[in-house]
C-alpha cells in the first residue's frame, strides 16, 4: 500500500452502540502521512461533523443517515476559523453534497454520491485589531472575500498544480509570520512585477511609467502595467486593493479552495477510515 495511504488501526466501536445511552460517540480517523488526521465524527444529536485534513482544519457538517450500503453524511454546512497577528475571521458557509462511508477490510472507505460544493456564505465574524464586525457587514465582506479566493484559486491551479501540504515551509503559519516578505515572493511578482520585480524577461517598453497609480495596504501599482502587461483575469484582482490582506488572513481558506477538487475527487476515494470509541 501506498505510504500516503497507510492507516493506523484501532479499537473498533460496533455500530450497534450508535443509540446506546451514556455509550462514548464514534469517530472514524485516517492519519498516517496526511498534513493532519481526518475524522468523522457524530454528535449527541446524531450530527456528523467532519474535520477536513487542511490547513486551517475547516469542518462539514450535517445529518446522517443508516442505510443498507453504509452511513451516509448529508452535508448542509461548513465552518472555517482563521487566526492571524491582530485578529481572526470565522465564516460559514452553505455546502451541499453526500458522501457515504461502506465497510471494506475491516475498516470504512468514502464514497462521494453527490458533488460535495460551498454553495456561499452564510455568515461570519471578523476581529481586526480593535474591531469587530458581525451581522450583514462581516457576511458582506466574507462574501466578496469568498468571491476573490474563487478567483485566486483559479489562477493558482493554472500556475501550480494542488496539492495536499502542511508545513511545507517551516514556523508555520510562515504566511502570517513573515506576512510581507511571503506575499513577495508568492504572488507579488505576479500581481505587481512592476513593484517585486518579473518573473522572467518582459519588454517594459509599453509601460508608462508616469501613468496614474492605483494605491492600497501600502502597495501602489502602474495602470499600464495592468492594462498591458497582465493577463485580463489578473486585472480586477489587482486593482481591488486587498490582496495583501487576503493573502494574510486568508491563506488557509484560498488553500482550501485551491485543494478543494483534489482532495474530494482522488484523495479521499483512497483513504481508509477505522472507527473509534
């Protein structure tokens, strides 16, 4: 077996204890070489709640359902918290889909019956510094963040495959902890190669160097460089101002929805999950 995919065994609750009163809840797990454990777990109230093996932990949630072929987790929502030096951001979202755990060699494999999706946001919290923001002004700016992560995410398949990572730089979260010279080095010579400098070779001769600048979180950038040296895609982006932000207390949920397809598509149909007391 794949080491990737090699599981740790444990002591098995039997299903039959489900309804048993004062009797611990279950919990499958799989472990082994993933940036973190998943588990699956089911609440008092017969909720499943299942932590994703991702930077930032976020969770699904949902009601289960016994059937014949396994146990299947109807999900309804998602819960994402992210820290950062002076503040954090909590958001749900609404998400569908279902996926159905069956017995297999003396464990449970996964099986996605419906296409597991964040619909959008639902709400939030925000804490920056000082302020807190709650209500329809946090939903609303969750919600246009949620929009430029989709964005990003997209550019970012396009430039570097998905993949499954944890610390893969060390003193995580390095993208918090040396903020500024991160959002250089990954996405600054993309968005402002006029400012960080280019990735490669570029005849500069079409930029105007006088031209208006656009300024925001202490970045200023050269419109012609928008509208001449950059793709299309990239333009709004660049111009809405808040990509050092995003990229500072949001990284864990642009990974999330950079991984989101490859984890649900060809991670998870390979996991092997055992059941826990």
């Amino acid at each position: 077996m794949n080491k990737l995919l090699h599981m740790t065994a444990g002591m098995v609750l039997g299903i039959g204890l489900l309804g048993c009163a004062g009797m611990p809840r279950p919990h499958w797990r799989a472990e082994a070489d993933l940036p973190q454990p998943t588990v699956v777990a089911i609440d008092a109230e017969g909720r499943g709640r299942w932590e994703l093996p991702l930077l930032g932990s976020p969770v699904l949630t949902g009601e289960w359902e016994e059937t014949p072929q396994g146990r299947v987790l109807h999900i309804d929502s998602l819960q994402l918290f992210l820290n950062w030096q002076q503040g954090w951001t909590e958001v749900e979202y609404m998400a569908g889909g279902a996926v159905r755990w069956s017995p297999e060699a003396g464990g449970w494999r996964a099986e996605v019956l419906e296409p597991v999706e964040l619909v959008g946001v639902e709400r939030a919290a925000i804490r920056r510094q000082e302020q807190r923001l709650r209500g329809d002004r946090a939903w609303e700016e969750a919600r246009r963040r949620s929009e430029r992560i989709a964005e990003i995410a997209v550019l970012a398949r396009d430039q570097l495959p998905p993949r499954l990572m944890a610390h893969d730089r060390p003193n995580y979260p390095w993208h918090v902890l040396r903020a500024r010279e991160n959002f250089q080095q990954l996405w600054g010579h993309t968005f402002f190669p006029e400012v960080y400098g280019w990735r490669e070779y570029r005849d500069v001769a079409a930029v105007d160097r006088h031209a208006p600048t656009e300024r925001g979180e202490d970045i200023a950038w050269n419109r012609s460089v928008t509208g001449y040296l950059l793709p299309e895609a990239y333009a709004d982006l660049r111009n809405s101002g808040t990509l050092f932000r995003d990229f500072e207390e949001g990284l864990e949920w642009i990974y999330m929805v950079w991984v989101w397809d490859l984890f649900f598509q060809e991670i998870l149909p390979q996991l092997q999950f055992y059941e826990y007391s």
